[in-house]
C-alpha cells in the first residue's frame, strides 16, 4: 500500500494530531532520500516499536559543504516510495524547502564539543545543518521516537545531544549499520562510486576490522595506523582525512580501546568522501 506523501507542515499536524491525542507512539526515521536497506533497516525497527511511522525525505541543503555536492546527491523520489510500500507506514512527509526554511528563517542549531572532531572539523557547519533540521523534524513530526544509523555515529551523538539539552521528548535509537555482501557499509552516496572505485570500497572497511583486530592482540595503534594507510593509499584512495580510535561517549580521542570505543575514518575514493566506523573490543 502507497503511503500518503505529505508536502506541508499543516497536513502533517493533521494526520499526527489524533495520534498524539490518543497517547500513542510516533517513530519518525529522518532521511535524505535514495534509500537502500540501511534505511529501511530503521524503518523495520520504527514499525517494531511504534504505533505510527513516519518517514521523513528531505535533502537538506543546510549540511552540504559545496553546491557541487548538494546538486549531485542522488534523488530518488518515486523509487523510495515504492520501496517503503511493503512497511505500511503512515506517512512520508516531504517538505518543500520553503517549507523548512520559510522567508526569514534565522535560527541555527549548534552543539559544542562533539562537533570539534572529525567530521566537524572536515565538514565546517555540517553539523549545525544537521542540528538544525533534525530539531525541526522532530518537533514538526511530534514524534516520541527516532531511528538513526549507527554509520553516522558522530551524527548520531549530535542528534541525541541536542535532544537532551533541548528538552525534546524523544527516544532516540541507534540502529547498526547495514553492510553489502564484501563489507561495504551501505549509504546513498556509494550510488556515485564509478565500477572501478565500487570493487576498491570495501578496502576501507577491511583496513579498520585489520587495526581493530591488531588492537585486541595488543600491536600499538600507531603501528596498525601506517599499515592501514599505506594500504589505502595504494588503492586509489586519494586522502584519508581521519582514521582514529574514540571513545563512544564524548568521542575523545584514544590510542587504545581502555573504555567503549570505536574506529572512526573518513577516505576520499575517486571523488567520492566516505566514512565509516566500527566498533573496538576492549
Ligand atoms: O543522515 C542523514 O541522512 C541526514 O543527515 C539527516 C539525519 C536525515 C538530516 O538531514
């Protein structure tokens, strides 16, 4: 069953109202569109959860740092929503952008401290445009949870951040990350990888399970660091911005897994940045 496309804020306070009215749970998964099982991942943990589901498509053009990268994410309107019709869920809300951002719009989100590192630093003002629009998702879509990816773990940890300290009554979930068949974790961009730089994707994934394993028998992390970067940089990965070992929490930087930690990278691959993380046995 096709599930209504609601384009403006009133018909979704419309639909929500009698289900906020009636005390039941509203699950919204926030996303960019061209969706790939990774997101339907979440969309299945919504379902699992909620009483209503609402999945939200907007590309946000407040979290891209060029136009370039902005007018080539992939859109994929009409397939995501035949791909969302075997989950049943309520709505998908798809604003227009002036229905984000009307005429005057001037508040900006920003969380200090986890958005010193890593992506905060490479991608300067990503996390705000996040920040920003995921509050207005929330608040727009009067859910009382949301399901995030673990692939975008800083994100993830921005988003509940902002919850907390904005006092916005929601659960946020962190759901795993969803890998192809040769470990490539799945994220709408890998859509903008050539054939040549698709075969090379999942180096990435297998240079980082190679220092996390290293890690657990004890080698020094500096050690596995060079390795996984001279392997990188022979196959075609152009610049590796960050490859480090953080702690979960407040993602501070660490040299080896002496509390909950994980291994975040970031890799330019023919054009294309891509990043992801694994967890790190202590
Ligand atoms: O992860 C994404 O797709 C986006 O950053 C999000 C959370 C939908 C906000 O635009």
């Amino acid at each position: 069953m096709t599930a209504p496309i609601v384009r403006d804020l009133a018909a979704l306070r419309a639909l929500s109202e009698p289900w906020v009215r009636a005390g039941s749970s509203i699950g919204v998964v926030p996303t960019m569109g061209a969706l790939h099982d990774g997101h339907l991942s979440l969309v299945a943990a919504a379902k699992e959860r909620c009483d209503h589901v609402i999945v939200t498509i907007f590309v946000n053009p407040k979290q891209f740092n060029t136009p370039e990268d902005l007018a080539n994410y992939p859109r994929t309107e009409d397939e995501d929503a035949r791909k969302l019709e075997r989950f049943e869920v309520d709505a998908i809300y798809v604003p227009d952008g002036d229905v984000m951002y009307p005429a005057g719009f001037a508040t900006t989100v920003s969380v200090a401290g986890l958005t010193d590192v890593m992506d905060g630093i490479h991608r300067p003002g990503h996390f705000e445009g996040v920040a920003t629009v995921v509050a207005k998702l929330f608040t727009q879509s009067r859910a009382t949870d949301a399901f995030f990816g673990e692939k975008d773990f800083q994100q993830l940890q921005v988003v509940r951040r902002m919850a907390r300290d904005l006092d916005i009554p929601i659960t946020v979930h962190g759901c795993p990350t969803i890998r192809e068949m040769d470990g490539l974790a799945m994220s709408s961009r890998n859509l903008l990888l050539s054939d040549r730089a698709r075969a090379k994707a999942p180096i990435l994934f297998e240079e980082m399970e190679k220092i996390a394993q290293g890690l657990v028998s004890g080698a020094p992390f500096a050690d596995l660091h060079a390795a996984a970067l001279r392997r990188l940089a022979a196959s075609d990965f152009t610049k590796t911005e960050y490859l480090e070992l953080r702690a979960n929490d407040d993602l501070c930087l660490l040299d080896a897994p002496t509390r909950p930690a994980r291994l975040f990278a970031a890799s330019w691959l023919a054009g294309v940045r891509m990043i992801d993380n694994i967890a790190v046995e202590a």
